[in-house]
C-alpha cells in the first residue's frame, strides 16, 4: 500500500519538479528578482532530488522481506521536506 502512495507521489512531484523549473526558466524570468528566481530554482532541484529518493525508497520497499518501518520513515521524510521547503522558502 505505501509502495503505490510513495510512488504516485515521487511521479508528481518529479513532473511538477520539471514544470516548476520550466515555468521559472521562462515565465518568471522578468517578474522575479535574481535572489527570488535562483531560491524558486533551488527548490524545484531539490524536489526532483527528493522524487529520486522516494523513488528509492519505494523501490527498496518492494525488495524488502521484513522491516518496512525505517524505509516508511524515509519516505515520509521525504515528502514532508519538500512540502517544508515549498512552504516555507518560496517567494
């Protein structure tokens, strides 16, 4: 079950990684200073680093044959930094 949560969720957050970052390269561009863009480019690699990760973590999940709590942890961890992240540091 978490195996199918955690990786719907690593699949949106790793597209909506790419669109962040295509939509700051083009339309934020003029409307953003240096600081504000390069923070909001920050977040959106970040993002796509912590998609990869949960993405490993779902798939050590699927090869694990007995404790799942520390991978779950992981995951968890992972989705919580990047909602702290968006929420606390975006322009």
């Amino acid at each position: 079950m978490m195996t199918q949560l955690f990786l719907a969720i690593a699949s949106i957050l790793g597209g909506t990684s790419v669109a962040a970052g295509a939509f700051a390269s083009h339309a934020l561009k003029e409307k953003l200073s240096d600081r504000a863009l390069e923070i909001f480019e920050t977040g959106a690699r970040y993002q796509m680093y912590h998609a990869l990760a949960l993405l490993l973590v779902t798939l050590l999940l699927l090869r694990a044959e007995t404790n799942h709590s520390l991978l779950t942890a992981s995951g968890i961890a992972f989705i919580a930094g990047v909602i702290i992240f968006r929420v606390a540091f975006m322009p």
